[in-house]
C-alpha cells in the first residue's frame, strides 16, 4: 500500500528535479531498508520492536520501489527516444535477474541448509548480498549524465506539477496503462510464488530451480522482445502475446497438475517466461509513450504502483480463495485469462485512441 506513495513523492520529484536525482535517492532508501531487515535483532531479543523494525524497512523499500520505476523508465526511454523499446525493456529485463538471483539463493539455500537454519539465520543472506551490489548501482547512477530530455527542458509542468497534471489531464490513462499491467503483474506474483505451491506436489527446490530458468529466459528474451517493438511496434507485439497467454495458460497448468515432475515444471515455466517476455518487454515504453515527458515519471509511477497494489499484492489472495470456494486447482488460469482479456483490450484501446502503433 505504500507503494503509491512513494512512486507520487519520488515520481513528481523525478518530474521537478530530475531523473538522477530521484534514482540516487530510491537507491539510498532501497540500501537502508535492506539494511534494517539485514540486521534486524530477533524478538528474543528485542521483542515487539524487531516485527515493527521489519515492518518498518519493508514500507521503507516499498516507498523506495514506488518510485524506482517511472524514474528509471523514463530515464532510459530519454537517453535513446528512438531505441525507447529496447532501451526501456532493460528496465524488465533486470527484473528477470533479480528473479534469477533470488531464486538461486532460495535453490541454495533450501538444499545445503538443515531443518530450522532457514528460518534462524538462512533468510539474511540474500539481503547481505544485497547490501553488497547497492553501492554498486549506487556508482553507477552517480557517474551517468541526466536525461537528455530533462537537461533540456528542465521542469515543465504545467499547472500546480506534475502530480496536478496527471490527475487533472491524465487520468484515463492511468487507468489504461493499469489495465495493459494487469497480466503481467499477475503473472510476476505466480512466478515468485511458485516454489510455494503445495498443490502440484514437488518440493520446493524444484520450484526454485524452476524460477531460475525463467529468470534467465525474461533477462535474455525481454530486451530481444523490446528491440522488436521498436521495427514492429508496442500493440502488434504486446496484443500477440496477450493472445497466446489468453489460449495457452490453462492447457499449460492443466499439463503440470497431471503430470508433476522436474522436467515439466522446467518445461512450463520457460513456456510462462517466453509469455511474458514477449508481452512485457514493450510494456514500459508503451507506457512512457502514454505520458508526456513534464510528467511521465508521476504518470508511470503511479500507473505501475497501482497496478501492482491491485494485480500483484492480491493475487495471492484471489488464488487462494478461488481454489478454496471451486476446489479446482487450475482456478488460477481463469484469473490470468481475465487478466489476459483486461489487458488485450488495454492495448487495443491504446492504438485506437492515443494513436500508440
């Protein structure tokens, strides 16, 4: 919920005060929200105040996210105004590394560690690791030059700033770019918590180990998708991939509940990352294709936050609820179907009345 928050504070200050200046300080947060969490005492220890100090670092990061994509997105589209699709898809295609990276400490470190060492110690490590590539990307963000784009113009809001202007002038498509975030938010939420699905009876390993292939296919397959949108266009490429994940999703999961093994899970979640590559990967620059420049890094921001609080934070929820009320395993595909047919429509809308090709 503090999501949104942050992508109104971070992304107007992106839109006021720059691209750069936005990432510095979303990375700052991220650093010490992962610090907290890091070396957060135990409640043995400390009792109520170790529960609220997490809490307290994960709202931190949070804030810290909210703002991370519209400024990063932005950013990259107004280095490269004719590359915005590949340029901008690297922005996904990192988020199919942190897949990756996640997934192999959780292949790891639930198979060398013994009952308990998970939950008493095992869980900081991958925020340690953490700490060690923030200064890195720290560097870098401070060496890069500004936004071409915004070194030019500076703050061009009109009216109050840029948060007024997407309110005021922009509203409908916030709710369109939204809508076009719905699959693949959904679909980001299922990849992350497959090694916890009980219902296809593997061990968690092999759920891990699952994710690790589809980390590797969005980082590979994510930029390739971008530059293709780029010669093709965003809506052919988005709209044909919303299509195949509308047709396929189901006779897929159908597939992996009767037949469960390590080589179908493997084979299924490459098929989900091809999916979702191809669908995400001109996602970002159809949505800073939405916004003018005095206010894309607000618009974005908060279009991706919202979609996320309301397709990514709930869908654990929805799923589980629905394969409680139906009984059906598969009552997940008819929620990615939905979504599917809520985004297609999304960017079709997108072509049809903002004249996005």
């Amino acid at each position: 919920m503090v999501r949104p928050l942050g992508a109104v504070v971070l992304g107007r200050y992106a839109d006021r005060v720059g691209r750069k200046a936005a990432l510095m300080l979303s990375i700052k947060l991220m650093m010490l929200g992962t610090l907290l969490i890091a070396v957060m005492p135990t409640y043995a220890a400390i009792g109520l105040t170790a529960p609220l100090g997490i809490l307290l670092a994960r709202l931190i990061q949070g804030f810290s996210a909210g703002g991370e994509f519209g400024s990063a997105t932005a950013f990259l589209v107004e280095h490269a105004p004719r590359m915005r699709g590949f340029m901008s898809s690297w922005q996904f295609a990192s988020q199919g590394i942190s897949t990756l990276l996640a997934a192999s400490f959780g292949t790891l470190l639930s198979s060398t560690l013994s009952t308990g060492q998970p939950e008493s110690w095992g869980w900081r490590v991958p925020f340690f690791f953490g700490l060690l590539i923030g200064p890195v990307g720290y560097a870098i963000r401070r060496y890069v030059d500004e936004s071409p784009a915004f070194a030019h113009d500076g703050d061009t809001a009109t009216g109050h700033g840029p948060v007024a202007e997407v309110l005021r002038h922009h509203k409908g498509r916030v709710l369109l770019a939204v809508a076009a975030l719905a699959v693949s938010t959904a679909i980001t939420c299922l990849i992350t918590y497959m090694p916890a699905v009980k219902d296809i009876d593997l061990p968690a390993s092999t759920g891990f180990a699952a994710t690790m292939v589809t980390g590797a296919v969005l980082t590979v397959v994510t930029p390739l998708v971008g530059h293709l949108s780029d010669k093709t266009g965003r809506i052919r490429v988005m709209a044909a991939s919303a299509v195949l994940i509308l047709l396929l999703i189901r006779p897929v999961f159908a597939f992996l509940v009767a037949h469960p093994g390590f080589g179908v899970m493997l084979t299924v979640m490459f098929l989900i990352g091809l999916l979702k590559a191809g669908y995400f990967g001109a996602l970002p620059a159809l949505l800073s294709d939405l916004f003018p420049r005095s206010s894309r890094a607000t618009g974005m921001s908060i279009s991706y936050n919202l979609g996320v609080m309301l397709f990514g934070g709930t869908t654990p929820v929805v799923i589980v609820w629905l394969v409680d009320v139906t009984g059906d395993k598969l009552a997940v595909t008819w929620y990615l179907t939905a979504l599917a047919a809520l985004s297609l429509a999304a960017v079709a809308i997108a072509r049809r009345r903002f004249g996005i090709r």
